[in-house]
C-alpha cells in the first residue's frame, strides 16, 4: 500500500474542495485505488464511513469523498458531538473486489493518520468489513456486538439503523407540533418511500402512535415483509408515492427525490425523512418553502446513525471532551434530543426568514467554526459553495 497526499493545486479544481486539512489517495496492493479527506478537524476527529463503488473514473471518486467528508462535518456539529467530518471511498465493485486483506490495508491507511479519522461501514461496506480493518487500526467503529462485548462494552454498537428511526420519529413529532400544533400523531397519514432498514423501522414508531400508513418500495420482497409486520397500510406503486395525499412525507430511500418533477405533486405538509441529500439542488428548498411545505433538513433528522457509532467510538477510545454519559441509554437520550433540535432549527429559520436547509448549514458552521455567538447575525455561507442540505453534499 502507497499514499499520497493530495495538495491545493490538484483539489482546486474540484467545486466540492473547501480547503479540506487532508486528503491522502492510496493505492492498494490489488491495484484499486481509495481516498480518505478529512474535512473539518476543529470539533473533533473526523468520522464518517468507507463507501466502495465502481465510480467511473478518479476525478469521481475524488469529487465524492471531498463532498461527503464536508457533509459529515455539518451533520456531527448539528448532532452536538465532538467530532469533525471526514470519508473515505474506494473504487471498485463491493460485490466481487472485496476482501479482508484488503479491508486490513484500508486500516492500515486509517492508521497513518494517527486518529484524525475514524471510519464505520457505507454503502459497499459491511459490519465483516469493519472487523478486518480493525486488524490494522482502532479508528473503526460500527462494529458487530459480539466484537464489542469481548472488550467490555457490548451495550454500544450494532446496528445503527433502529437508532436513526428513532431520531426521524421525534423529528416528525416536532415538526407536526411546528407545523401543524399538534400534539401527537393520531389520526395523521405518512407516506414512507422506501421500507428498508430505516423506513421499516420508522413505519413501526409511526403506527403505534396511530399513524395511517401509505408505503412503497421497488422491493416486491422487502415490501411483503413491510406488509406482514405492519399489518393495515396503503400501498401504492413508487412513482404514486409523490402525490398521495398525505400529511407528512418520509423520504427513507435515495437522494434527489425534492426536485422540479416531484415538488408540484406533492400534497404533504411536512417532509421528514432519513434518505441523505433528498434536495436535488439548493433552489429545491425555497421551491417547499413556496409551496408552504415544512422540509426538515436530512442531515439533522437522520444523525441517530452517527450518534450511534459516536458514542461507540468515545465508549472504546476514551475520549470524551464533553463527558457524555457511555451508556445506551444516555446515547438513546441523545438520539431522541434530535426532536429538540429540529424545534429549534424551525424556530431560529423562522425567526431568521430562512429556508431550513440554509439554516442548519448556518447553524452548522457556526458550531464547527466556533462562532456560535454570532447566531444572532449569522455570517454569509461562503461564495462558491452550496449549501449542505442540498446539491448532493451530505452522506
Ligand atoms: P436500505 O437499503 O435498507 O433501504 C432502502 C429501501 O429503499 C430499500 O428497501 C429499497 O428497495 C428502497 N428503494 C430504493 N429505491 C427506491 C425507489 N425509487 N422507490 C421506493 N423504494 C426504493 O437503506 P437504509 O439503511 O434504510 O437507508 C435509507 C436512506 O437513509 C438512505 O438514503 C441512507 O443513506 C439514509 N440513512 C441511513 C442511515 C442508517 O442508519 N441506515 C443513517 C442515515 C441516513
């Protein structure tokens, strides 16, 4: 394994670089290449995960794990952690470039950066792959229980998905109380686009409160367990998804589902979901805002993941510049304050006149630039970038 270190010249050119503190290019002994870029160091070390994709060429990659690392440092600041953002991403096909030996390289890449990041499992990636790198580092978290256990703290790790549910319920609770003044979800209909690991398991929060259900998925399989398990709902084909009438509208699929094709359809009042950069472009946030549709932005509603392996990695490490609390159920505690958090960005845009989306980048930033008390005339974001909630910036 080689690496190198990528400087201003060669990253200049990408419209994703922000003056990034590292971003290493390694080359690994089976002849792919993966980049680690570390964004934003100033909260914490950088976590975010290993994504493997047959990405069509370097400059992809490299444009990918430049965005996704600055979205992490956005997400971990708004979710209140200590942490900064990075990302690491490897070019090739999960399915059959994959191996252990590979994945111990990858570590041993993680390492030489002496815990300035921290990775966990992506799409591509998987728990097994977790434990290979832990061969070559201890920057590694997301890894299974039974790995934990033997080193006495099993009660953390595991499956991050039922955490980010979580954090997407008491979202949508907030919302409805910003929006709509209620106090509870009886009676209100969601529409849940995709019924995977996370839309699942938010359908189950949302029904016990005596949420209708309406959902969707393009996984026949994934949609008749989703019906076994939920018993009554409404099922609708993925392209009806948009325009059915509903209250609340629960992105837990893919990104790029708010854009000009789909906003006029919609007939919901709230849109809270877990799928990542559900904005296509910036603009998409004030074409909601005019439509009068409450949008809470991604990367703060879907952080019960991140939180997750947080609380794993200060638990293993033992850092813990805020003294949180290392057990489940104050990680939990923490997962369900995202309901407190999405008041009170819907509070501060309110006051502020700004989209949603614009105001959690600035509320972010100010968190992670350390200039929080500026909140009450909040900087300009920077000339030439986007901002984090939408334009495909956020993992
Ligand atoms: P998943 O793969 O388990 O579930 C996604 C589901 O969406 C699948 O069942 C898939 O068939 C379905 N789907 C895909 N395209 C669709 C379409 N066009 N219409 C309807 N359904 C479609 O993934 P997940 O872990 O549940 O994650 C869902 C989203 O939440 C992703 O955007 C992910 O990046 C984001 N997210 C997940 C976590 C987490 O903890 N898993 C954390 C933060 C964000």
């Amino acid at each position: 394994m080689q690496y190198e270190d990528l400087t201003d010249s060669t990253l200049s050119t990408f419209d994703s670089y922000d003056q990034h503190e590292i971003v290493r290019k390694i080359s690994l002994s089976s002849g792919l290449t993966a980049f680690i870029a570390v964004h934003n160091t100033n909260l914490g070390p950088a976590l975010g995960g290993l994504r493997m994709r047959p990405y069509g060429t370097e400059r992809d990659a490299l444009q990918d794990v430049l965005r996704l690392s600055r979205g992490m440092t956005y997400k971990n600041a708004l979710a209140g952690l200590p942490l900064g953002g990075g990302k690491a991403v490897i070019i090739g096909h999960a399915s059959t470039q994959k191996d252990d030996d590979m994945m111990a390289e990858i570590g041993e890449a993680v390492e030489s950066l002496d815990g300035k990041y921290i990775t966990a499992e992506d799409s591509g990636t998987c728990e097994d792959d977790m434990v290979s790198i832990a061969r070559a580092t201890e920057y590694v978290v997301g890894l299974p229980p039974q790995h934990l256990e033997g080193k006495g703290f099993g009660e953390l790790g595991g499956n991050p998905s039922p955490l980010t549910a979580l954090g997407v319920y008491r979202g949508i609770q907030a919302a409805v109380r910003f929006k709509l003044g209620r106090d509870h979800l009886s009676g209100l209909t969601a529409s849940v686009q995709g019924v995977g690991a996370v839309g699942l398991e938010t359908c189950k929060l949302l029904k016990q409160d005596g949420v209708n259900l309406i959902i969707t998925d393009i996984n026949n399989a994934q949609m008749d367990m989703a019906r076994d398990v939920l018993g009554q709902v409404t099922v609708v084909s993925p392209d009806d998804i948009y325009s059915a009438p509903t209250d609340i509208f629960v992105p837990s699929a893919m990104g790029g589902v708010l854009n000009d094709k789909t906003i006029p359809q919609l007939k919901a009042q709230i849109i809270a979901g877990a799928a990542n950069n559900q904005l296509l472009q910036n603009y998409h946030d004030q074409m909601l805002s005019d439509r009068h549709i409450l949008y809470v932005p991604d990367y703060l509603i879907n952080a019960g993941g991140v939180i997750c392996v947080g609380y794993e990695y200060f638990r293993k490490s033992g850092y813990n510049p805020l003294d949180f609390d290392m057990t489940r159920t104050s990680m939990m505690a923490h997962v369900e304050r995202i309901g407190q958090s999405v008041t009170e960005l819907l509070r501060y845009a309110q006051e502020k006149r700004l989209h949603p989306g614009e105001a959690a980048d600035r509320l972010a930033e100010e968190k992670f630039s350390g200039r929080e008390s500026l909140i009450s005339s909040p900087p300009e974001a920077p000339p030439g970038l986007g901002h984090m909630s939408g334009g495909k910036l956020v993992h």
